[in-house]
C-alpha cells in the first residue's frame, strides 16, 4: 500500500494541522485535572515567544509576545 493511497489522519481531514490537533487534546486533558493540579497546569499551558521582522537584511530588536487565545 502506497502513502497516497493509505487512510488519512482524522485531524487533517478536519483540517487542522498535528500541532493544532495536539494543542487541543493537551487543553482538554488539563481542563479534566482537579485542584490543586488543573491551577499548575494553567501556568504550564501560557505560550511565550518571541518575534522580530526582519528589514533590510538585519534582524531588529525581538518583541516579547504571549499567546492569547
């Protein structure tokens, strides 16, 4: 059996991508936890990163952003 021609995942046919689907079932699973464990993982679930444009061949200062849903 080819890989074209094999069953596709049921998250890409949703059309969501692995990382969206794996973001989702992580959200889930924290949201079932009971206390004091559901407050540990809300901290663990905050996404920072940063992020910077790049202009003129050079690389600015990079901003510091957080990931609101």
């Amino acid at each position: 059996m080819s890989a074209t021609t094999g069953a596709v995942p049921f998250w890409r046919t949703a059309g969501m991508t692995y990382i969206g689907y794996s973001r989702l079932c992580a959200s889930m699973v924290r949201s079932c936890l009971k206390e004091p464990y559901k407050s540990e993982a809300a901290e663990v679930e905050k996404v920072h990163y940063s992020r910077s444009k790049w202009s003129d061949g050079k690389q600015p200062k990079p901003t510091i952003c957080e990931d609101d849903k």
